[in-house]
C-alpha cells in the first residue's frame, strides 16, 4: 500500500513538475533566427553554426535573440525502428552536435517537424511517431519545437497538436512549443493549453502588400495574446531585400506592437547597418517583450492612416501611427487623445499628458510636449512609435 502511494506521488510530482516546466516558458515572445525565409531547403551544420557565431558577433544575442531553430529540410527518412533519420552529408556531425554548439554559446536550439505525415517539403512528418521523436529531440537538447500542419488529410488539428504537445511534455524536457497551422482552425480559441504560441495566417512573402495583409488579419486577435500564450504572425523579412528600408522599419514596428515572437529570418553574417538598427531596435524591442504582453488594437482607421496602441506596465503606454497610403501624409497628432484612448480609457484615464515623457522609438529622442498637438511629416508606408514613459 505504501509502495502504491510513495510511486502515485512520485509519478504526480515528476508530472506537475514536467507540466510547470513547459508552463512557464515563453513569459515573453520567443526571440531568435530561423533558417526558412533566406535559406529554405538549403540547410546544413556549417549554416547553422555560421548563424550560431553570427548572433553572437553582431550583437543580437545580446539584443534579446535567442533560439536558433533549423526549419525544413535537415531529416530524410526513418530507420527500420522507426527513428527519424538526419540528412548525414548536411548534418555530418548530427543535430546533437549542432544542440552542444548552440548551448555552448549560451544560445537556445530550435528545430522543425509536421503533424502530417510528411513536412511541407516533403520530409517525413511526425504523423504516428510523436512520443518517439518527442523523446528523441529532448536526448538531443532541443529547445523549441515549429510543427507545421501539411499532409495532416483528415487529422483534426486540436487533437493531434495536443498529442504532441503531451509527447512533449512526458519527455520531460522544456521545450517551447510553436503550433504552424496558419490559422485554418482558429488556433487562438484552442491553442492556448497546447502550445506557447500559434501562426495566426498563411506563410508571409518579403513584399509590403503580403506583410501588410497579415497585420490586417491580426485585427481582433488582441485579447488571445497574453504570458506563454502568443499569436504568430510569421516569421520576420527584416533584410532579405524585397522591401525598402521603410518598410522594414513599419514591418518591426507593428511586429513590436502586437507582441509577436520576433524569429529574424535574414543571413545574420551578411547584415548592412540598416538592417541591424531595425533588428535590434531595443526600445522597440521593449515593447514587444513588455512583461504586461500585451498586443496592441487598432483604434483609429482613416484608412491609409490608422493608429494602433496598447498599454505597458506601470501605466506606461505605447502607440503606433500608420501610413499605409503610398504618398507621404502630414498628420495631426493630439498627444493627450494618444495617451487615452490607446487602452479605451477615455474617461476614467487617472493620468495626464503632463505625468509623461514622450519618447519617439525609432528617433531615439523625447518629444516637446508643452503643447499637445503635433503635426508630423509620414513618409510613405511609414509607422512612428511614441512611448508615453512615466515622470
Ligand atoms: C510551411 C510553413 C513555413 C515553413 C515551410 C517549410 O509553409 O508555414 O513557415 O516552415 O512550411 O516547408
């Protein structure tokens, strides 16, 4: 009988303890690199480990990034026991080796598999084998788990990510959990006892009308955002070359804003200045790993031109104006209206404009705010970031 007890408790505290490992993670987006916007299926154990050095020696690790996850394309088949088997001639060393580098670095490894059974590439998925390669990639030391939704035919989504993610949590190690099933299933109503963040759309593409059109379909997904629990919008184009420098700035402003996991998806060893100062933009990045982990809403759309807001703690606030038009636009900024309705408190709103500072994010410099109206110049496609910052 004592036997009987002394094993329920022990199996119980090792679950809860499993369980509050894998709860705990991703207090604040997931910061970090993957391999798929730059480098799709051309992976291999020198790129990684080139991307690995790169994070450290141009400052991103020490801006935040974190996770250096191997996307599509590193696994071939699987063995007669049904263990999934490496791409030998890329990986020579196998992915352990890869894991012992990252961690070496005091980095965080990622890695890539599919609900289906087979990757959007084609690889073999992870489709009935997912408390083996659960087990497998916990051995190997991996930190974070992408699982992409192709091939999944009849599979309902709910159920087989919770499988894994159950797959995940007996193998016992913390592992960030990253649900890919762009949004077909509302992921947002289910997801978040599953995983620790959900793609909310389709792939993005390094143009603005497809980075645009995924921020419009982050619109009403506010309130499912919160500690552990994030919407995705996909991964960031910052630096491979498709949009202007401009862009690129509004791209990380709004990615900033809705609190998305901030996965760069450029070559890390081949960066121009301008991509740097973007990617590790720290006061943005402050508000994107603001511990409140909000995401911001839209409250005003004039159509080419909206303003987006969200609050921070300790009653600090942040907005965001838009130009999405393609002229440049003078707009009229009301500084006080700013600070209120960015977190519809209008009227209860305890605080005034003159407990503030006003910062500008990307000028790195206070705003006059004697007065409370501002007029301002918007480049086209632009967004400006002001931080209302406690006195
Ligand atoms: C899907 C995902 C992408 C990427 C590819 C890999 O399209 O949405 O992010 O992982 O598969 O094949």
């Amino acid at each position: 009988m004592k036997v009987k007890l002394v094993i329920a408790l022990f199996v119980f505290a090792a679950f809860s303890g499993y369980s509050q490992k894998f709860d705990n993670l991703a207090q604040t987006p997931p910061m970090g690199w993957n391999s798929w916007n730059k480098f799709a299926c051309d992976v291999s154990e020198d790129l990684i480990m080139g991307m690995a050095d790169a994070m450290v020696s141009s400052g991103m690790m020490d801006a935040g990034y974190e996770y250096v996850v191997i996307d599509d394309c590193w696994q071939v088949g699987r063995d007669q026991n049904g263990e999934i088997v490496v791409d030998k001639e890329r990986f020579p060393h196998g992915i352990k080796y890869l894991a012992d580098y990252i961690h070496a670095k005091g980095l965080k490894f990622g890695i890539y598999s599919c609900a289906g059974s087979k990757t959007c590439a084609g690889r073999p998925g992870g489709f009935g084998h997912e408390y083996q390669d659960a087990r497998t990639y916990a051995g190997w030391g991996v930190d974070y788990l992408k699982y992409d939704w192709c091939n999944t035919t009849t599979q309902d989504s709910r159920s087989s990510y919770t499988n894994m993610s159950d797959a995940l949590r007996t193998a016992g190690r913390p592992i960030v959990f990253s649900i890919c099933e762009w949004g077909s299933t509302k992921p947002w109503e289910w997801a978040k006892e599953v995983g620790h963040l959900w793609r909310t759309t389709g792939d993005i593409l390094d143009r603005w009308d497809a980075m645009i059109g995924i921020v419009d379909k982050q619109r009403d997904l506010a309130e499912y955002a919160g500690p552990g629990h994030w919407n995705d919008p996909d991964m960031l184009e910052i630096g491979n070359g498709g949009m202007t420098t401009e862009e690129y700035k509004t791209h990380f402003s709004m990615w900033c804003m809705m609190a998305a996991p901030l996965m760069a998806g450029n070559d890390l060893a081949d960066m121009s200045d301008d991509t740097k100062e973007i990617l590790m933009n720290q006061e943005l990045i402050a508000i994107d790993q603001d511990p409140l982990g909000k995401q911001a809403s839209c409250y005003r759309d004039n159509g080419d031109y909206e303003i987006w807001g969200k609050a921070l703690e300790n009653d600090e606030k942040v907005t965001c104006l838009l130009n999405r038009s393609d002229e440049e636009k003078e707009v009229q900024v009301n500084l006080t209206y700013l600070l209120k309705a960015s977190d519809n408190y209008w009227y209860t709103y305890p605080y005034k404009l003159e407990d503030y500072k006003v910062r500008d994010l990307w000028k790195h410099e206070y705003l006059k705010t004697d007065k409370s109206i501002m007029v301002t110049k918007m480049p086209p496609h632009s967004a400006k970031v002001y931080r209302f910052i406690k006195k």
